[in-house]
C-alpha cells in the first residue's frame, strides 16, 4: 500500500525565509560594526534611545524600547561597567533613578549611528529611492497590523 504523497513547500518559497535571510546578514554585519567599538546591538539601542534625553527612568527606556525594566537595568549595568551611563536617583522621586549618557557615550553615539548608515548603504544604496521607499512601507505596514512594539535588538 503506497503512502499519499503530501505536498511539501519548499524552504524558499516562504517571505519569512528571505526576510530573515536578510535580516540576519543585515544584523550579523552591524553587529561586527559595533563589536569593533565595544558595543552591542541591545546596547546601542539603548545608548540612541537615550542620546534624545539628557536623563530617563529605566521605567520609560523599557517602555520606549518594548523590553522589561529588568532587561534595561542589566543592558544600564554593562554601560555602566563601560562607562558609558550613569545612575543617579531621580531628583523629583529619591525612590527611583535616572539614567544618563557619559560625555564619552555622547561623542560616540555619532559615530555608532553613522555605522548604521554605513551598513544600510551597503546592503540597501541599489534599491530606487521608489524601491526602498515601497520596502519600508510595507514593512511598517507588517508591523503595524501585527501589533509588534519590542525593538528588534537580538
């Protein structure tokens, strides 16, 4: 008796294999860029995040970012080892802290973001302005119907 042959999909024919295909040579390649500084991907969002504000509570990053507080407080602990932040207690809550960039993460988070830049030219610059444009929108399109708010860090 012979089995009924099911029809397989091939592992190409799905989008999610070609965008994290993608993805992960997009990321792999930023994270060696920041590697070579002393940083992470899950860092360097942290430091962008707070490069806008002189000083925020672990609290507001968290919910800024879609992580939990105790993931920032540990992502804070290893900037801080690389003194890169600072905590301090909240002046307005001496309950609660802040966190703030150093001078140093300040002059550094420029040359991370241009890092970025560097590595989305190097794997996006063939795309039309037209091309990457419909890319993100469609990708943003994604997002937003699936609800997805943590920051893609890992």
């Amino acid at each position: 008796m012979s089995m009924p042959s099911l029809l397989v999909s091939d592992l190409t024919s799905h989008l999610g294999y070609w965008l994290r295909y993608v993805s992960n040579h997009v990321s792999h390649s930023f994270a060696r860029k920041l590697a070579s500084n002393g940083v992470t991907v899950a860092e360097w969002a942290l430091l962008r995040t707070l490069y806008a504000n002189d000083r925020a509570a672990p609290s507001a990053i968290a919910n800024d970012m879609g992580m939990t507080r105790g993931a920032i407080t540990k992502l804070a602990t290893r900037l801080i080892d690389k003194d890169l932040l600072v905590r301090s207690d909240n002046p307005k809550d001496g309950r609660a802290q802040t966190l703030a960039l150093t001078e140093s993460a300040r002059g550094l988070v420029p040359k991370l973001a241009a890092l970025a830049d560097q590595n989305d030219a190097e794997f996006f610059d063939h795309l039309s302005s037209e091309e990457r444009s419909a890319l993100e929108g469609i990708l943003k399109d994604i997002v937003a119907r699936r609800g997805l708010t943590t920051m893609p860090i890992d």
